[in-house]
C-alpha cells in the first residue's frame, strides 16, 4: 500500500473514532433519568453563505412546569475552526432544560456554535400557561478561503431535552379531637 494512502486511511479512521467519542461524550450531557427528548433544531450553511439562525422547538401541549432544581452540569456550546466560538456556558442554559449541540468539524476552517438559549411562553389560555418553546442560535461556516470551496457544507444541531418538575402530592391531614 502506498505511505499516503495508508496515512490517509489512518487519518480518516482517527477522525472517526474521535467523533465518535465526542458523540457519545456530547449525549452522556443529557443522560439524567427524568429528561425527555423534545426534537432537534439545526441550520445548514454552504461556502460563502455561513448558516446562522435562530430556531425554536416546542415542547409538548402540557410539559409547561419544568424542574427549577435541574440545570445542566456541562455543555460543549462550539467546535471545529474559523471563525466559530460561543462563551454559551451550562450555567445559562434555563432550569429545566438540556441541550446537546453538534456540528460540523472535518475540515481544519469548519466549525459550528450555539449561543443565546431562551426558555418563552408559546401560548396560554388566557389564565395559565398550555405550552413552552425553547429558542437557540446556532451558526457554522465552511470557512472562506479559496480551498474552501471545495469542503461541502456545514451545519450545527442542537437536540434538546426538557425536565418536568415532580409531582407534589399533598397528604390530607386528618386531626382528631380527643
């Protein structure tokens, strides 16, 4: 076998096992027992024409009283190169709430980045609150060199879990009179 094609070979073969890794990293950030999956929300860019856009996902009619006491623990908020980067830390993220966001990350200038997270009122009944939303930025790029055009596309997603708060059943107390 030709040394380049087996470098090349061993290459596309690490880059694998290293998504791979990062994958299954990524998804240990929303393994809690009690989060349920909502959806994806994503955006695709190509050369000169990066993706960035502001999605939203509804939760479910009814999932609207989340956990206050959940925050997610860690968060991987932007990877690959260029241009790419979010200070987005767990700690912003609403109670309640846990995302996983990925992207694209194969070439040296492809990257992808998720970044102001909001937790809103999707509708009401006019007295309570029937159903949530949950929004996000997400961006990526190819980069914008001339060898760039020639990479593909690039894209960023974001799978996002909700927690609902436990349910507090209140014991009747019963008092006797002696």
């Amino acid at each position: 076998m030709h040394p380049m094609i087996k470098r090349s070979t061993l290459s596309i073969a690490a880059a694998i096992a290293l998504s791979s890794l990062a994958t299954a990293g990524a998804k240990a950030q929303c393994s809690e027992p009690g989060l349920k999956y909502a959806g994806i929300v994503d955006v695709e860019g190509s050369f000169n024409n990066n993706g960035n856009a502001r999605r939203e996902i509804l939760l479910p009619k009814g999932a609207v009283k989340l956990d206050p006491t959940y925050h997610q623990a860690s968060l991987q908020s932007h990877g690959g190169g260029s241009d790419s980067y979010s200070t987005l830390t767990a700690a912003q993220i609403p109670p309640g709430i846990c995302i996983v966001a990925t992207g694209s990350e194969g070439h040296i200038e492809k990257g992808w980045a998720v970044h102001t997270p909001e937790l809103y009122i999707a509708t009401d009944d006019g007295e309570r609150v029937t159903q949530r939303g949950f929004r996000i930025t997400l961006y990526c790029t190819v980069g914008s060199g001339a060898p760039d055009a020639t990479v593909g596309g690039c894209n960023a997603k974001v799978a996002v879990y909700y927690k609902l708060a436990p349910d507090i059943k209140h014991a009747s107390h019963h008092t006797s009179s002696r």
